[in-house]
C-alpha cells in the first residue's frame, strides 16, 4: 500500500485529467487530493506535462479551503 506523507493511500475514488482522489482507509470519511503536473486545453484536447504545477495547483487548494473554514 503507498503512502503519502505518512497517510496510507487506499483505492482511487475518481481521477481526472489533473487530479486523483484516493480513499483514506485509516481515516474514515477522508480522502486525498493529489494533483498532477498535467495542464490541459481544450476539454483535453490539448494537454501536457508542466514541473511544479501540482505543487501550485496544491498551494491554491489548501488556501482556498482555509477562506472556506474561516466563513
């Protein structure tokens, strides 16, 4: 079983163009968003990979849900 930082990664739940989400199985009711060096345009039509984008696109998330948790 992979981990992450410490979290054991279950099965994937869903996975897009950029993302994958996987199940907690030691955390129920949890889930992990990974997200990917990949960039897309055009509904996939277009699409390649870009070093670093998965950190930013990690960065905005977490900052996103901490607006969400304050209001």
């Amino acid at each position: 079983m992979a981990t992450v930082e410490g979290y054991k990664l279950g099965d994937i739940i869903i996975e897009g163009k950029t993302k994958q989400v996987y199940d907690l199985p030691e955390h129920p009711g949890l889930c992990m968003l990974r997200s990917k060096d990949r960039i897309t345009a055009g509904d996939g039509v277009r699409a390649h990979d870009l070093e670093g984008k998965a950190e930013i696109s990690n960065t905005t998330n977490g900052l996103v849900f901490q607006l969400l948790n304050e209001a």
